[in-house]
C-alpha cells in the first residue's frame, strides 16, 4: 500500500476538526501540505496540525511533486477552478460541498477529471457516517418494505446579521446560494444513496426575513427514478429549530436528522427501535478512508464526482425561479 499524501488548498475553519486531522489519522494517508491565500494562517495551521508544509499560492502546491492528492476546501466559487487545475496536473481531487456553483460547473469539473484521467470525489460525508450507513443498511434489508414517500423538515431560528459583515455562506455570488445550498445539498446527497437518483424536481424558494441577498426558504417535490416520492421544506428565519427525515415504507417508517445526533428511530408493526450511533471525532475521516483505499485500489469511495452533481442538479431545478426572477 502507498501512502496518499495530501495537500489542502483552503485551510479555514471546516478543516481545524472535521476533515483535516482526517487526511493525517487514516490508514495509508498524510497531510503533507497546506495553502491558504493568507500565507500568515497558513503557516500557523501548518505548525498547528505538524503539516510539513504551507502555502500562500494554490499552484505551487498542486505543483509541489510531495502532493500526491488535493483536497479543495475553499468556499464554492474556486471549486471548479481548483479542480480544474489539480486535474491538469494529473492528481485526484476531492472537493468539499456543494460541489461547485451550479450543475454546469460540476459537469466542467468531471469532464476535466475524465479527459485527465484522474478519480474526483466530494465530501458529502455522511454517505460514510455509521448512523447514515445504518439507515441506508435499515432499508437494503427491507426493514420498512417498499420505500413509498419521503418527508424533509429542516428549520433554523431566526438569526440577526449584519449586512455589512454578512458570513460568506449566505452571499450567492460566493456560495451558490444561501444556507439551503450549505445544508440541504447533505439531505438530498443522502437521500440520492439511500434511494437512487431523483428524477424530477419542481420548488420554489424567497427570502422572507430580507437580513441577506440569499433565499431563506425553500420548498420542493421531487421524484425518484425508482418512483418514491417526496417533499421538503428548509426555512432559515423560524420560530425554532427542527431537523427530521422520515422514510415511509409499506411495512414501517425510519425518522432521523441530518445534523443532530438524536437516535435513528425505526417503526413497524412490532413496535419502535432506536438507534444511537455517535459520530466519529473527525467526521469526515471515514469517507476520506474509502478514498485512500480506492486510490489504493483495494475499495470504492461512495461519493464521487457524478453523484455530487446530482445534487446540485437537484438543488438547482428547486432554485431556478427564484434565480431567474
């Protein structure tokens, strides 16, 4: 087995616990280098993590012959770009999520990777988590029957923001979007796994509290090829906050949340089952294992580059009125 040795272009806050002591703790696997347009926080991460490396340049570290793999974690708006330059340099890429800023730059991004001939995965993590993969398990082994409906609701509580120091995750020209985009792209990726592509979608999305350019409500429906169908709500300036999945079957129902870690609840005829899995301290760091292995050639990476597009394919149909308005 060969070590994978990584290099990170933007090592900002999702790096410090979910993802990049990830790269330095799985089998096979090092964190070689790091980049980061401000050269200063990219050598205080470097002496943080004991990363051999820093960077305040992104070619430099594609080009450095110690990089062996590139790990993109900037904001959405530099993916495809990155992407594109990592796989001109012949070197697997794994980019963070939402995989870019719409479907078409997600396309450009595969396609590149494809002529390169080089594998291009996404960190939609949650396709490697325990308590995800126990639910995908629950519904494999039948333990609802035939998956009828899906239901999403996702609320946030009304926050205040100042808009002239707005997070870049609700600026579209940055993000792609809003907190939809950031969240509910998890939702969807999982859902996508669990059940097989969507097939069709129709939503409509606004802003309804006007504290930032980007939507803050969203409500689809949506098709599976499989033809399980569903709908969603996602409302950023509400009351309180509510995380819940629910899968409905012929036979029972699994409800479970995206992002908190309350148990996966199963009901069937026979009563109710919970399940309390944790999530691993770096949770990314499983998903990053699968990519090691595969690169490896000894296992398959669940979440790649045309799975990823997927989502933003679907988040994309729910988002174009209100984008074309």
């Amino acid at each position: 087995m060969q070590t994978i040795r990584w290099g990170i272009i933007g090592c900002g806050d999702v790096t410090e616990v979910k993802s990049g002591p990830g790269f330095q703790k799985a089998t096979n696997s090092a964190l070689t280098a790091v980049m980061r347009r401000n050269g200063a926080l990219a050598e205080d991460y470097a002496r943080r993590h004991h990363v051999p490396k820093w960077y305040d340049d992104a070619q430099a570290l594609i080009d450095d012959p110690d990089v062996g793999a590139v790990y993109v974690a900037t904001p959405p708006y530099a993916h495809k770009e990155y992407t594109l330059a990592a796989a001109r340099a012949g070197k697997p890429v794994y980019v963070e999520k939402p995989m870019a800023m719409n479907h078409a730059e997600c396309q450009a991004m595969i396609e590149a990777c494809r002529q390169a001939g080089v594998p291009l995965f996404v960190a939609f993590y949650r396709r490697a988590l325990p308590r995800f993969v126990k639910v995908k398990e629950l519904l494999d082994t039948g333990a609802i029957g035939a998956v009828r409906t899906v239901t999403i609701t996702f609320y946030r509580k009304t926050r205040q923001y100042d808009l002239n120091n707005l997070p870049w995750r609700v600026m579209p020209a940055i993000a792609g979007g809003g907190l939809f985009v950031d969240l509910a792209a998890h939702t969807l990726d999982y859902l996508d796994y669990f059940l097989g592509p969507i097939a069709s979608v129709s939503g409509y999305a606004a802003n309804q509290a006007g504290q930032y350019p980007a939507e803050d409500v969203v409500a689809g429906s949506f098709v599976f090829a499989s033809g399980v169908h569903a709908v969603g709500v996602w409302g950023f300036a509400s009351f309180e906050d509510v995380d819940c999945t629910e899968i409905v079957g012929d036979r029972g129902r699994i409800r479970f949340a995206s992002f908190a870690e309350e148990p996966v609840s199963l009901v069937t005829a026979a009563g109710e089952q919970r399940f309390a899995i944790e999530h691993p301290p770096h949770v990314q760091q499983p998903l990053i294992q699968s990519i090691v292995d595969e690169l490896n050639g000894v296992g398959r990476c669940p979440s790649t580059g045309e799975s990823g597009a997927r989502t933003t394919w679907v988040m994309d149909q729910m988002l174009r009125g209100w984008r074309n308005r």
